[in-house]
C-alpha cells in the first residue's frame, strides 16, 4: 500500500469520501508505519467498532500524526474507548476532532 511506502505525504484528507469500514481499515494499516503523514481526516466516513480498533492500534504506534479529525464517523460508545486507549499511549497527537459521534458517559469519563 502506498500510505505505508510515502516518505513525504503530510496530510491525507478523506472527509465524506463513503469509505467503508474494510477500506477504513487498510488505509489505517497504512497510516500505522507511516513516518511522515501529519494530517489525516476521516470526517463523514463510517468507522465501525472493529475499524476504531484498528485506529486504536494504530495510534498506539504512528510517531508522527498530529492531528485526527473524525467528525461525523458515527462513532458508537465501545469503538470510542478504543480509540482513547490509543490516544493514551501516544505522544505526539495535539489535535482530535471527534465532533457528531456518540460519546456516553463512560466515553466521555476515559477523555
């Protein structure tokens, strides 16, 4: 895949793109070894439980991203959670859009 080979894209933009959650899923692979992207934004694009896990996992080891925007990605409660455990560990995320999604009260008390 070629997010995973670019050594010099800083910002993806994807807003609205109808990307479904397996395709969600391969550009978050990309992203995950990524060393240069800056910028990604999945705005308005459906990003199921297992598609936040994916994200998750990959915030845990991206070391460069430093913003996400996720606005509008009918994030549900659990899959929430699991994008928050990633934020946690990661040490170089500044910015995180996560405007129209569901967050509970169990999502919001991990913020």
């Amino acid at each position: 895949m070629m997010l995973k080979e670019n050594k010099t894209l800083k910002e993806l933009h994807l807003r609205g793109c109808s990307l479904q959650p397996k395709g969600l899923e391969e550009v978050i692979k990309g992203v995950q070894v990524n060393t240069k992207l800056e910028t990604m934004d999945l705005s308005k694009n459906t990003i199921d439980n297992k598609s936040a896990s994916c994200l998750g996992m990959m915030l845990k080891e991206n070391k460069t991203l430093k913003e996400l925007h996720l606005w509008g990605c009918s994030l549900q409660p659990k899959g929430l959670e699991e994008v928050i455990k990633g934020v946690q560990v990661n040490t170089k995320l500044e910015t995180m859009d996560l405007s129209k999604n569901t967050i509970d009260n169990k999502s919001a008390s991990c913020l």
